[in-house]
C-alpha cells in the first residue's frame, strides 16, 4: 500500500478516501445505502432521505459535523465537556434542518460516553 500510494493516480481532492477507493477497487463490495448514508443526501433529495431514516444503520455527518468547532485546530481534541457545548451550539445553528441529525449523534455520544466514559476520560490525563 505504501509503494503505491506514492505513484497512485486518483481525484486529489478524495484524500485518503479516493487512494482507498483505487487501492481496494477490486476487492471491496459496495454497501447498501443504509451502510453509508450521507446528510447530503437529505440536501439532495428529502424523498430518499425519508424513505432511508428507519433502516439507517451508519450516517457521515459531512455537510456539519455536530461534534467539532468551526474554529478548532484539527489536531485539538475536545474535552467531554467542550463536546456537549458544541452540540449545542451545532442544534442551534442547525436551522431545524438538521437538528433530528444532531440528536441522534448526541444520542450515540452519550450512551458511549456512559458506557465507556471512564476510559475516554483517561485521553485527556497527562
């Protein structure tokens, strides 16, 4: 994987994902839709989004990301405490929109956070 990813052609603005997509091109399936649904989607058309919300089993929050400051450093890593004002924050920016999205990450954050918390906590000890 190393030796190629130097001499790879594939879209440069895909990063990782598009030298990923070439490199298992041939021996990866496609998932379903309910695997990989975008919050374009919902942008691009609400019908399909609709008709997905039940089945969905994995969402990319691509298009606002209910977990990150405008602002931050990518490198920086928030605290437990930084990542619920930023929720906040993100459900009201989210202009209704997306505001059910917000919820259901917020949802999955604070079950792992209940579930797993005391070793996540364990990141920010120096």
């Amino acid at each position: 994987m190393l030796q190629k990813l130097e001499v790879a052609e594939y879209p440069l603005l895909q990063a990782d994902q598009g030298f990923l997509n070439l490199y298992f091109s041939g021996t990866c399936m496609c998932l379903p839709y309910i695997y990989n649904v975008n919050l374009v989607i919902k942008d691009r058309s609400p019908i399909l989004w609709h008709q997905l919300t039940d089945e969905m089993r994995v969402v990319y929050y691509i298009t606002m990301k209910p977990f990150i400051y405008e602002a931050q450093s990518s490198n920086a890593m928030l605290t437990p405490e930084e990542i619920e004002e930023t929720m906040d924050k993100s459900k009201r920016q989210a202009d209704r929109f997306y505001q059910e999205e917000v919820g259901w990450w917020r949802t999955a954050y604070q079950k792992m956070m209940s579930d797993h918390g005391h070793v996540m906590r364990q990141c920010y000890k120096s």
